[in-house]
C-alpha cells in the first residue's frame, strides 16, 4: 500500500537550500497553511508501506515528487479560494459525469 503526505517547502534564499517544515501533513490544504515564506510551495512524498503482524512498515525510501493535477487544485484552492480555469477545465470537468459532446 502506498501512503501521501505533504509538508511545505521553501528555499532560503541564498544557497538553494531546501527547507521545509517538519511535520507529515495528511492534506494539501493543511500543509499550504504551513507555507511559513513568500514563494513557498508544497510536496507531496510517496511511501510505499507493507503490512506485517505488527501492522505497517515503511518499505524503501520515501519518493518526493510535485503536486498531481488533482493535489494542484487543491493548493489553488487553499491559496486563493477557486482553482484557476485551467484546472477546472482539466481536471473537475474530466472527473465530471458530463457527456461527450460529438464533435
Ligand atoms: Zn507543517
């Protein structure tokens, strides 16, 4: 099975450092409220977990990747309130149920 969380990254300013904070937010939402400086950003990690008798443990290393289009609407939404157009159109009409209009 594989686990996300988010935590809110920035850079220091001088020696592209990556710095972010240290907690493993369960929402995009969450960690955007995390965002501590001007053009801070969010990431998503991926950790892959195995089920055991004692319950899960993490298996590799975790992944740190970028937002997905669906966890980008959601940072837009934390940000500004409504996602931009774009993102409306790629991706909440997709995940609508409207039809497919002949062309
Ligand atoms: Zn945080």
């Amino acid at each position: 099975m594989k686990t996300t969380y988010y935590y809110a990254a920035w850079s220091d300013g001088g020696s592209d450092c990556h710095e972010g904070c240290d907690h493993k937010h369960r929402t995009v939402a969450s960690a955007v409220a995390c965002m501590k400086k001007a053009g801070a950003y969010v990431v998503a990690v991926e950790l892959r977990k195995r089920k055991t008798a004692n319950g899960y443990v993490a298996v590799g290393e975790p992944r740190l990747r970028e937002l997905n289009e669906d966890e980008a609407v959601q940072f837009e939404q934390a940000m500004h309130g409504i996602p931009p157009q774009r993102y409306i159109d790629k991706v909440l009409y997709r995940n609508s149920f409207a039809p497919v209009l002949p062309k």
